[in-house]
C-alpha cells in the first residue's frame, strides 16, 4: 500500500471555513470570523465563520421551510435510505481527507482518524440510513368498534451540539438518526474543530440530501450553541459536551419552548480488577490503552482503576512497562498513537489535575510533564498516579488528559460503593472469573454501559449514555429513533 507523506498532503489542504446553511456555503450574517490553529503545532489552518444569533435564526427559517415541505420528512424511508448510504460512501470515498483534517484540527493521531474516526462515522450513517424502512409503528389492543394507530414522526427542525474530542464521531451520532428520521437539522461543532463537520455537509448534499435539511454553523458555545438552545422554533436539541454545559441546555430548554433537551455528557468511569481476573496482560493492556487513547480525551476513559491489593505490585509493573509505548508523537506520523491535546487551555487544565495529584499526596510513578514543547503544540506525557483515595480531586473530576489514577481494594463490596461515588455514571468495568461475581458486580455498578472482562467493546447496535449527572437519552442503536421521533396515536372510531 501506498505509503501517504501527511505533512506534503497538508501543506497542499484548501480548508473552507465558512458555514453550509440551506445548501451553500456562506460566511457569517454579521461578517465574524475566528482563526483555526492546529494544535499539533500551532500552524493557522483557516478562518472559520463565528455564527451568532442571526445565522441561527436564518438557518432555523431555512431548516423549518424544508421541514414543512416535506422535501426529506415526506419521502419515502426506502429513499431516504439510499441517500443516507451514498452520504456513507461519499465519506468513505473522501477518507483520506476528512482523516487529515480531523487530525490537524484536534491533534488525534492520523492513524486512528484514518483507521478509527472516519470509518466509524460513515458506519453509524449507513446504519441509521439502512435502519430507518425497517421500522414499523404499532396497533394497540384496544376495544372493537376502535382502530387505535402508533406511529413515530420526525420531532421537526432538530439542533444538535457537539464536543471536539471525536468531532466527526459525536456530528454521525446525532445527526444520523436525526436525519433518517426526517427531521431538518442544524448542528453547531466545537469551535475548537469545526472542519470536519462542515465537509461532512458538502458531502450529504452530493449525495442527494436536500438543501435546508442539514445546516452547520460554526461558532462559539455562548454565542450560536445558546441562540439554538434558546430559539422557540427549534423542536428539539441533542447535546454531547460536558455536564456543566450540559445543565445549561436544559435551563435554557426549559426557559424557552421547552423543546426536548438530550444530553450526552462527562464521566468518571471505574475499571475494577478482581485478584482473580481471568487475564491479567488483557486486563493492564486494556486499562492503559483505554486511558490514553485519544490522549485521554475520551468521556467514557476508565479513569479510575480499582486493583485487587494482592495483585496490585504485579499489576503496576506490567502497567509501567507497557506506558512508554504511548509516549506522544507526531500525529501526522502513521505509527504515533498519542497525539496532541486539543488546545492550550485543555492543557493548562490537565497539568493543573496533575498538580492537584501531587499536592493531595498521590504517588506519581510516571509521567507528568508537558512534551515535545519545541513543536509550538499541546503534548503531555501518559501519566500513572498510584495511592489515589476517592476523595482526591483527580479522582472526583473528570481530567480529559492521559491521566490514570490507581486505587487498590480488599473488598470488592467497598470498591463497588466507591466507584458508585461518583455524580457521572457514564462506563464501568469489572474484571473476575468468577461468573456470578461478574454478574452481580455489574448490576450493582450504576452505569450506563458496563463491561466484562474487557474495555472497549462498542458498537453501533448498542446504546451509549450515562445515569445521573452523565445525561440522559441514549445515542447508537434503534433507541436513538426514541430522541428525533414524537410517538403519534391516531384513534380511529369504527
Ligand atoms: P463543552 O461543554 O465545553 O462544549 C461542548 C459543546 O457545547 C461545544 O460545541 C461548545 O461550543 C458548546 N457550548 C459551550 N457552552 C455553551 C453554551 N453556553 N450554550 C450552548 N452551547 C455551548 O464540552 P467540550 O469541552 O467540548 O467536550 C468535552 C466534554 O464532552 C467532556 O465532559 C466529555 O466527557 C463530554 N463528552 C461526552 C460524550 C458522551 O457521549 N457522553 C462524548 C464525548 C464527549
């Protein structure tokens, strides 16, 4: 296979960094920009349109009329379908692209935007496309002389806003079960990387998705994300971001048209490994490579490890060995597999946990410093702390940095109580061969997903979301229907 020089493919980039509303690309109403700077190493990439209230609400007029004509709510699934799968193909045909610039954008490595990011989003857009003409509504059991009929219909003109850590990821996973159900939809990506999701538009329009239907508007959480979470004609927000963002979509949901408010949100996620864990290397090979994958800017990281005391020195020594290989590269280099973190300020805030780690008396064993300094980007070393309590706040708060904090146990009921005190509730793990300890421990962990004797298994056909202060609503599978659809009965006299 060819082997791809990602700097010479950068270098000859042309980025387009205006917004896509009703089918064209256009800068904003009042003429705002804000520069795009990689965060691998500082270089500009583009000015980006910085969409303010008036974007939102000619984006929303546009998104409405198109819903009311029913130009893609009212064609028939089977076609919608088709057009859902070509979008998927387009992606898939334009990889190599939308890899890059995922990667100049928020610093992942190229090789998992290439391997990972692009293939997922392409996937979870065929799926919901493939999904949609296979769904059927329901006839209650009621009484003779009635015909009582259940039906789902697009919710209307749908605003989803999402993070930077999987930007393409997190845009399929909202607009994709959105969009298959005929809803209009207005997304706003982080303005800390905006490029993909705005290609992504160019590229659902060439495969046949009508314009009005999906609009991006790039810009700032406080000046587009709250103008659609505050608009009266938006019908319904989905949301992935962090909680305290996540509790202003709701205020402002609730303060406006009570549009329905979805919410995907942080996490604190417990790993506990039992003494006797059926395969100790899966066990320490997952714990760290779950942790600074994506440099650690996953919501669903296993953050905090729970180790059986009596394995816990084996468990660290191998764990120690293996937290080199994460050592942060080039993320244009396709063998890097940490990359950079998103900006200066995610830095400045991981370095500040970091900190804290110390000052709390937890044990640093390695890591905890800023890397590759002279590249103008973001870098920091996997970091291990041993001797971390529940209460330490790099325990209690979610980093979004290659971060591990260990805790040992004696007692997996304690552990379990522990890894429960927590507000998120996003993942969990539980490692035992012990088969009605697996079991028992995972109904006992309150967690939206939680996994045996592995990390990360994950799929499309399975729901993802938190309990408690993680969100509500879930995104993947058929349940995600549930969101972007209002349940209709039509009660028929006979
Ligand atoms: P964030 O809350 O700062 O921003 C998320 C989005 O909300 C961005 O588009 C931002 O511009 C926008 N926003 C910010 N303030 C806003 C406001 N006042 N009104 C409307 N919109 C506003 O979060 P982030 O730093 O971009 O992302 C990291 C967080 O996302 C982490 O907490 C992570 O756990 C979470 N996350 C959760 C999931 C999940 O599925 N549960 C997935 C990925 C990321």
């Amino acid at each position: 296979m060819e082997k791809i020089d990602w700097h010479d493919r950068a270098i000859r980039l042309s980025i387009d960094g205006r917004a896509f509303i009703n089918g064209e690309r256009t800068w904003a109403v009042g003429g705002r920009k804000f520069d795009n700077l990689s965060p691998i190493d500082g270089r500009y990439l583009a000015q980006v349109a910085r969409c303010e209230a008036g974007d939102v609400d000619l984006a929303v007029s546009k998104a409405r009329a198109a819903f009311e004509d029913g130009r893609w709510a009212r064609k028939a699934p089977a076609q919608r379908k088709k057009i859902l799968q070509r979008f998927a193909e387009l992606m898939m045909q334009n990889l190599e692209e939308l890899a890059l610039l995922e990667t100049l954008d928020m610093g992942k490595p190229v090789k998992y935007s290439q391997s990972v990011d692009v293939p997922l989003a392409a996937n979870c857009i065929r799926w919901y496309g493939e999904a949609i003409d296979k769904v059927y509504g329901e006839i209650a059991p009621t009484p003779a002389h009635s015909l009582a009929l259940i039906t789902r219909e697009p919710v209307g003109v749908v605003a989803a806003v999402v993070p930077w850590n999987y930007p393409m990821l997190m845009t399929a996973w909202k607009i994709a079960p959105a969009l298959a159900a005929g809803n209009s939809v207005i997304l706003k990506p982080s303005e800390k990387s905006p490029l993909t999701a705005l290609r992504m538009a160019e590229l659902a329009m060439e495969a046949g998705i009508p314009a009005g239907v999906f609009n991006v508007l790039p810009g700032f959480g406080n000046e587009a994300g709250s103008a659609l979470a505050l608009h009266m004609d938006v019908d319904c927000i989905g949301f992935t971001g962090s909680t305290r963002t996540g509790k202003l979509i709701m205020q402002m949901a609730g303060q406006s048209n009570l549009k329905r408010a979805w919410t995907e949100l942080g996490g604190k996620s417990a790993n506990i490994v039992c003494a006797d864990c059926p395969d100790l290397d899966a066990a320490v090979s997952a714990a760290v490579g779950s942790i600074y994958f994506n440099q650690g800017e996953s919501c669903n990281a296993p953050s905090r490890l729970f180790v059986e005391e009596s394995i816990r020195e084996e468990f660290l020594a191998r764990a120690l060995k293996m937290v080199p290989d994460y050592a942060p590269g080039d993320p244009l280099d396709p063998d890097t597999v940490m990359g950079a973190i998103v900006d200066g300020i995610q830095m400045k805030t991981v370095m500040g946990y970091i900190e804290s780690g110390k000052e709390e008396g937890a044990k640093l064993l390695v890591g905890g410093n800023a890397a590759r300094t002279s590249t103008g980007g973001f870098y920091v070393e996997p970091t291990l702390f041993d001797g971390v309590r529940n209460d330490m706040k790099i325990a209690r708060e979610e980093i979004f940095g290659p971060v591990l904090s260990v805790l040992s146990f004696s007692d997996l009921d304690e552990a379990v109580r522990q890894a429960n005190a927590t507000p998120y509730g996003l993942h969990a793990a539980v490692w035992t061969a012990d088969l009605s300890k697996a079991v028992k421990t995972a109904r006992a962990l309150r967690a939206g997903t939680v996994h045996v004797n592995q990390y990360d298994g994950d799929d499309i056909t399975v729901p993802f979301g938190g309990y408690k202060q993680s969100g509500n609503g879930r995104d993947k599978s058929l349940h995600a229907f549930d969101k972007y659809t209002e349940l209709k009965t039509t009660w028929i006299q006979i």
